[in-house]
C-alpha cells in the first residue's frame, strides 16, 4: 500500500508515470476501490436504511461506476488514437483516492465541509484529467470531453442503482430527496402535455 501512497502523492504533485507503472495487482486495486466505497457509505448518514444495505449499494455503486468509466474512456481515447499499454484501472481508482479524505469534512462546519468535499472532487478531476492526458498522449481537451461525455452515463447508472436499492429495502431516501423528485416528474410529464 506504500506504493499506492508514493503514486498518489506524484499525482497529485504532476509526475505522471507510463501507464505499465500503473498495474498493481487487482486484489490491491479491489481493495482501495472497495474502500472508497465503504467512506462513500459512511459520509451518506442521509440515506436511511440499514447499514449493511447502504454499504452494499455504495460499494456496488462505487465498482460499477469505475469500471464503466475505466471501459468508456478506454474506447474514447483509442477514438482519438491512443494506443494504451495496459488497463487504465488502476489509474484510475488511484486518481480517485483523495476522495478517500472526505469523511474527514464530518468534522468541519457544513458550510466548510461542502466546500472542502467539492475542493476534493475537483482536485480528483484535475487529477484524473492530466494522468489519463499524459498516459495517452491525448490532448487534455480531448479527455475533458471524454469525462464530460460520460457524466450522462454516470447519472443513468445512478438512478438506476437507487431505484433498484430502494426497491430492495438497501436504502432509504429522504423524504425531501423523494418530494424533489416526484416534483421533477409531475411537472415534467405536465411541460409533455402541453
């Protein structure tokens, strides 16, 4: 796990390595992505339901949604030309790993923890952006579009995943989250009528 530190730090720092530096073995990759989705499950004290329900569909959540990114920006970059020389996973789970500090923010005021969670959103976005650029030889435009084109993706894989975990008592979603959506749906199945 050292190694995954050293490699967070550089990337972080800017030192981007080959991507053949990058292949770790997968039960250390699993781990670290598993992980994610364990803290990801523990900043969402919001969602109801039981523990063990909300920490499956936040660690489903978490490797469908790197490996579908991991596939969709693989094919994006080799449309732009890329020849990759390996898997892009575990740049990609590493470039993902600040986020891993966000449980951290619990302690801070809202207000300051909201900012500090999306100043380590972003930081992972940057970092993601650059290492892939680097990597592939793609311009960071190109990856940048590549990232904004998969948000779609993302938000579909989310819904679907929430519907099916609140159907299967994983999860539970506040009644100001269910309001806002019904909300949503009503007046968008009366903007159709008109």
């Amino acid at each position: 796990m050292q190694r995954f530190l050293d490699d967070v730090i550089d990337l972080v720092r800017g030192r981007v390595q080959p991507l053949s530096h990058y292949q770790y073995p997968f039960w250390q990759t699993a781990l670290l992505l598993t992980l994610m989705g364990v803290f990801a499950s523990a900043r969402a004290v919001e969602i109801g339901g039981s523990t063990d329900g909300r920490l499956l569909f936040f660690v489903l959540f978490t490797w469908m949604q790197i490996l579908l990114f991991v596939r969709f920006i693989g094919w994006w970059l080799r449309l732009a030309g890329a020849e990759l020389e390996g898997s892009l996973f575990g740049l990609v789970v590493l470039t993902n790993s600040p986020q891993l500090l966000e449980p951290l923010a619990s302690w801070l005021p809202d207000d300051v923890a909201r900012g500090v969670t999306l100043a380590l959103s972003l930081l992972s976005v940057i970092i993601l952006i650059r290492a892939l650029s680097s990597v592939s030889g793609v311009s960071k435009l190109r990856v940048f579009l590549g990232v904004l084109c998969y948000t779609p993706l993302a938000i579909l894989l989310l819904t679907g995943l929430t519907g099916f975990a609140g159907q299967m008592g994983w999860i539970e979603l506040p009644p100001e989250l269910l309001d806002a959506a019904s909300q949503g749906a009503s007046s968008a199945g009366a903007s159709s009528a008109r």
